[in-house]
C-alpha cells in the first residue's frame, strides 16, 4: 500500500524510508525504528526540506521529544512526539534524552542565567511551554538539567495548567505574526491555538484543517453569530481565531501582521471578501 491516503504532515514515510511502524501500510526500500531524542535549544524550525531555506512549516520548544529516522548532511527527519508532525530539523538542535522534564516555562520567556544572579550575562532564553527538568532552587532560582538557573516563579510543574487558554492567547496581543511561529518571537493564528491550549492540558494538532475536525462540537453559523462566547474557536479556509467574548476575536493574522483583537464582524466581512471566503466552522470546547 502507498502513502497516498496518509496525511504526509502525520505520516513519516518518503520514497527512500519510511518508519518501522508502518511496515503492512506504505511500502518502502527500507524502514527505520527511529530514536528518541529531545530538542535542547530555545526552539527550532521544522522545514518541508533538508535546506536552510526551505519553508518553515512550525516550531519545536525546547523540550519537545522528537523520534528521528534519518540524519543526513545536518539535517534529522524527525517526528514529533506531542502533535506527530513530521518534517526536517537542523540536527545540531537535537540531544539526547537523559532526564525527563520536571517543569515548564509559563511566561512568554524567561532568561537562563548561569548562575542563581539577575546580574549575570543570560545565556539564553525559553519561551513558553517550552519544558525542562528542575533539580533544585537556589536564591529564588531553578536549577535545572542541562539549561542552567531560571526563575522559578516562571515555571510550574509539567502536571499543572493554565485554568483559562484565552487568557494564554491573550498574553500574546501585539506579537509579530510569523508563518509556522509558536513563540513570542513570532506565531501564527495555528499556532496560537495550539500552545494555547496546551499550556491549558488540552492536546491539538498543529494545523487548521486538523483542529476544525477534532476540537469541541459544531456550532451553528448564522448571520447574526449571537450565540458564540468567550473559547469558541472560529475558522476560515487556513485561518482561525479565539473569541474573547460575544464579540471580540483574538487572532494571529497577515494582515494587522501581529495577533490582534477585533470584532469578529469586521474579520468575517474583511476575510469573506477574500480567498479565504466565509466562515467553515465554528467550534465550542468542553470546559
């Protein structure tokens, strides 16, 4: 059997390799176990192509566990563990798992610093959700494997959740718009979603087509929209926003060109005049 029925973005098969899991539904010359490895920088492209200019089509945090098949000339294909998304990764972005994550980052970012002192030279920085394992505390710090000291109030526990993803999303206002973005250097209206709601315990996929199947239940589109409240989940053709309220959508989006709040009138009027066309769905989550 090809891979043609299999979405290629979940799917770790190519011509040349496929992996293990999938002897008996693609045929390949060869298949690969794969190995577990983590992602140990701040966070790091994931391209459609083994090539620093090929697309970019999201981001992994430091963290994220990643299962890789291939390793070529720098470049790992990889799968990650939290969304399945399959794509290529600089390999020098990659470690080995040794310790597993204790806590996470619940700021936009936070500052390593390589020792317990708000004045010593950071020597980075993790953005949100982004996971580490901690070890101890020290002078208000964490000390953590591997990524020296952070503040410890802008960690919790990897057990323990945001009790409201619009206001996660919320956090994110003013933030540049960047395609296949999951930080606040820069996300996309996916994007948002997603690290939105899993800063909240809720599992997402990563992109629009996969969360309109998947996430909450079906709400009717009317003209009037008088019914939507604060976490519905509005998509379009590619796109979606978070309402706020009746009638604010929060939304990562081309044309402000940041993550702004706007009447959701004005975004249907402004978005149904365009390829994008007229509301898809409307979704409404368990909460």
């Amino acid at each position: 059997m090809s891979a043609a029925g299999l979405d290629p973005r979940l799917t770790p098969a190519r011509r040349d390799l496929a992996a293990a899991k999938l002897r008996g539904l693609v045929t390949a010359p060869r298949y690969a176990e794969g190995r577990r490895m983590c992602v140990v920088v701040e966070l790091a492209d994931l391209r459609r192509a083994p090539a620093p200019d090929a697309a970019v089509d999201t981001q992994a945090l430091h963290g994220e566990i990643v299962t890789v098949y291939d390793d070529q000339e720098g470049w790992a294909w990889v799968q990650l563990e939290n969304d399945g998304y399959v794509d290529y990764i600089d390999a020098t972005a990659l470690g080995a798992l040794t310790t597993a994550p204790t806590h996470r980052v619940t700021v936009s970012r936070t500052h390593v610093y390589p020792r317990p002192d708000i004045k010593a030279p950071p020597l980075g920085a993790l953005p949100l959700g982004a996971t580490l394992a901690v070890v101890g505390t020290q002078d208000g710090f964490a000390r953590t494997v591997g990524s020296g000291f952070v503040f410890a109030r802008h960690l919790a526990a990897i057990d323990s959740f945001a009790t409201d993803f619009v206001g996660v999303a919320e956090a994110f206002l003013g933030t540049a718009y960047l395609w296949g973005g999951k930080s606040a250097l820069g996300i996309d209206c996916s994007g948002l979603v997603q690290l939105a709601l899993r800063e909240a315990g809720v599992a997402a996929p990563r992109d629009t087509d996969m969360q309109a199947r998947v996430l909450g239940a079906e709400q009717p589109i009317d003209a009037d929209l008088d019914h939507v409240m604060r976490g519905d989940l509005v998509f379009w053709r590619g796109h979606v926003g978070i309402m706020r309220d009746a009638r604010e959508l929060l939304h990562a989006n081309a044309f402000h060109m940041r993550v702004a709040s706007e009447p959701l009138a004005v975004a249907r009027a402004r978005i149904g005049q365009s390829a994008g066309g007229d509301l898809l769905s409307i979704r409404r989550l368990n909460r």
